[in-house]
C-alpha cells in the first residue's frame, strides 16, 4: 500500500463519492495501533497485553479502515477514521441502510486543516449500479 491508497479531503467543504464497501455492519472491524513519527508507517499495531509501547506508556489508538470504492478514480481506498466515527456516523448511515455498499454516498469534509472540530458529512447520493461482489472480485487483492 502507498498514500494514495488513503481516502483524503484536506479542505474545507471537499467531496467525494463513494461506494463504502460493507455490505453489512458485521463486516465492520477496528485495531488498536499506537501512533508513531515515521511519514512511512504512521502506526504500528498494538500488542495488547504484551505489549511494549503501552508498557512505554504510548496511548493506542482504536482506528478503522473504511474500504471505499472512489468513483471517480475507479479504485479502491481506505478512509482512515477513529471508533468514534463508528458511533456517531457509520452507526447513524447503518441504522437507515442496512447494507451501504447498495448506495453511492457523497463525503464531504466540515472543516479547515488543523480544526479539531472538523467533521463529515455522508449523503446518499444514488443508488449503486454495480454490486459489491463485483468490485470484490474485480478487486480482489484488497479483500481477503
């Protein structure tokens, strides 16, 4: 994987469409990672009990990777986002759309670089043409 593998929006009020890649909310999985300072690699997993950087006293983070097929760059991405994103946004689309990866949805970005109040939008914007296990398998080195 490189950076643009990541799903980005780094100005205020940018979208994007997409196709959030959970057919259901049993496919939707978090891990705990500590931050580090490399560009490259910047978490490394936390080993839960035995594990050297919580003895350190580095806080882990509960992170999740939300796969997102980018329609207009027709490819997969990851949406790097908390477990707090989980409860207040995924929780809320779940709860209308039992299965999203049936929907195109715009993400639009709340929010300058740096404001810590920075949040986003997800509209449904139109229904998916094109069904999930077919980009699953169309891009198959992404699923396991």
């Amino acid at each position: 994987m490189n950076r643009s593998d990541f799903l980005y929006l780094g100005t205020d009020k940018e979208t994007i469409d997409v196709v959030i890649l959970y057919p259901s909310i049993d496919n939707v999985s978090y891990v705990k990672m500590h931050a580090t300072n490399s560009r490259e690699f910047p978490y490394v997993r936390c080993e839960e009990d035995n594990c050297e950087l919580c003895n350190e006293g580095s806080y882990a983070l509960t992170k999740m990777w939300i796969p997102v097929y980018n329609i207009k760059e027709d490819r997969i991405q990851f949406w790097d986002r908390s477990s707090k994103f989980m409860h207040i946004a995924l929780e809320n689309i779940f709860n209308k759309y039992p299965d999203p990866s049936r929907y195109v949805f715009r993400i639009t970005r709340h929010g300058v670089k740096g404001d810590l109040h920075t949040f986003y939008g997800l509209e449904p914007i139109a229904k998916n043409d094109i069904p999930y296990e077919d980009i699953a398998i169309r891009f198959s080195n992404y699923f396991v």
